[in-house]
C-alpha cells in the first residue's frame, strides 16, 4: 500500500491521466492511493466521479419527477430535504425520517413523518395517506442491508404493478466503503446487498442499477403487493447476506445489473414499467 508522499504522486498521476482522458488508467490508480485503513475524501469522490460518469443521482431524480409525473411519492431518509423537495406540486409526497433537518419549507403536498421507517409502516397508513400505492419510491434512509430490505418488504405492499422502488447507494466504490462499519467519511453501507438478494430471492421483479455518482440508484419494478417471500423468509435471508463481504473484483455489470447511465437507457427503462 502506498505511504503518505506516495499517495499524493499517485493521486496527482490518476488526476493527470484524467485530464488527459485516460479513465480506465486512472480507474486503477485509485485503488491504490488511499492507504489501507486511511481516509482520503476527497480521493473517494475524485475516485467515484471518475467510475461512474454521467448525470449524478440528483439529475437523475430530477428527471425521474418529470418524466413520471408520478401521483405519489414516498421517501425514507430525507435529511435535509434535498431530494424531497424534487416532488412536484401536484404529487402527493410522504417523507419519513427520525431526525429531518430541513431548510425552508416544505409546500403542502409533502407530509413529513417524523419517525423510523419501521414505526411509521406499523401504522400500515401509507397507501390511504397518499389516496392508493405509491407511484414512486426512493429509499435513503439507514444503511444498513437488513434495513434496506425490511423497508422494501414494507413499501411493497403499498405498491401496484406499476410503482418503481429506487434505493440510493447500491453500487460500491471498493470493499471498505461498502462494509457494514463505517471507517471512511466516503461511506455507502452494505446498502449494495439487496441487489443481489433481491436478484437471488425475487428473479420476477425487474432490476437495473444506473452507476450515477456518488453511488449508484437501483431501479426495482414489477413490484407485487401480494408478495411473501421476502417477509416469510426474512431471517434466513438476512442470515444468508449478512456476512457477505464485497470483493472488488466482481464483475459489477452481472452483479448489479448495470445500464449505461445516459438519458435513452435510463427513459428505456422507465418506459418499460
Ligand atoms: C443520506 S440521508 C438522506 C438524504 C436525502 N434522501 C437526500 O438525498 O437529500 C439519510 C437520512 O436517513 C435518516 N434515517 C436514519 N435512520 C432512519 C430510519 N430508520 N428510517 C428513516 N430514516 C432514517 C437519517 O436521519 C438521515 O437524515
């Protein structure tokens, strides 16, 4: 692994090479820059703008909000209401978050829950919340896999043939940030696990991940309300993938079902719910 004045060298060569366009020669720098328990910041964004260009996951849920119109919308997480406030005024929007912090106002469509996701879908209200299933969900909330999958297992009911479940941070930059410990300020959770179990448990629903940086979106339809599997088979499941590691030298593409993140794939895609 390289020391600190090596780091800087290689850094200042992988961002040489990418001025240059050489982006698959700085791709492989980068593993090697960061020092095996450091952690260098502004190396993973530089690292992550480099594997995963294209329009980022703002822009894409800008385009999503516009290109759907959904009715409805949900989101789990929503922090300082970034993404929330992409909802136009005529979809009636639910957040959950335990902590929100946002800044400004929220417009009257939007109804923000206070609470976990796991307390808020005890009281089953969603789909008489927002008038029948939601349209469109995002799922951003802890991220942690067992989570992540308790929360599409709860939005699932809500759902018709026709919602679309999006779920942030799926694709991992390199194993120490995709592990479920957190030791790096660049961190994506083991969010990137319910990808290949819902793959596994769910061959029916229709799954693709867009690389938009920083960390990916996982597009999850033909969603089944009536569904089961996952909720009877949840300790197992989670059993199963809990201990799953991320290896950097998977082939992402198979693995998480990539699409090339430009406009036509991404409409193709919607356009096929
Ligand atoms: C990454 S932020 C969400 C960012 C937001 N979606 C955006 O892009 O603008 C994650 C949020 O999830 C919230 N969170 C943590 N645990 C949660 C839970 N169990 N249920 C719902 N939200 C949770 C945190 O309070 C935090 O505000």
């Amino acid at each position: 692994m390289a020391g600190v004045s090596d780091s800087h060298t290689l850094y200042q060569t992988a961002l040489e090479l990418l001025k240059t366009g050489e982006r698959e020669s700085a791709l492989a720098l980068f593993p090697r820059v960061v020092p095996e328990d450091g952690d260098l910041v502004e190396v993973h964004l530089a690292w992550a703008e480099a594997a995963m260009p294209g329009p980022d996951y703002l822009e894409i849920l800008t385009f999503m909000h516009k290109f759907l119109q959904p009715q409805s919308y949900v989101e789990i997480g929503v922090e300082f209401g970034t993404t929330l406030k992409l909802v136009s005024s005529q979809t009636k929007a639910v957040g959950i978050d335990p902590n929100p912090q946002v800044k400004g106002t929220l417009t009257d469509n939007i109804s923000l829950y206070r609470q976990t996701s796991d307390d808020f879908f005890k009281s089953g209200e969603l789909s008489s919340l927002l008038g029948g299933p939601f349209a469109l969900a995002f799922i951003d909330g802890l991220h942690i896999f067992e989570q992540v999958l308790r929360d599409f297992i709860n939005l699932e009911k809500h759902a018709s043939a026709k919602s679309l479940v999006v779920i942030h941070d799926c694709l991992p930059l390199d194993r120490r940030t995709a592990s479920r410990t957190r030791t790096t300020q660049f961190w994506s959770g083991d969010v990137w696990k319910i990808v290949p179990c819902l793959k596994n448990e769910r061959p029916e629903l229709n799954i693709i991940t867009i690389p938009a940086y920083p960390t990916g979106l996982c597009l999850i339809s033909g969603l089944d309300s009536e569904s089961q599997i996952l909720e009877e088979n949840y300790p197992a499941i989670v059993e199963q993938y809990l201990t799953l590691e991320y290896d950097n030298t998977v082939d992402k593409a198979a693995c998480f079902s990539l699409i090339a993140n430009d406009w036509p794939c991404i409409k193709d895609y919607l356009l096929s719910i």
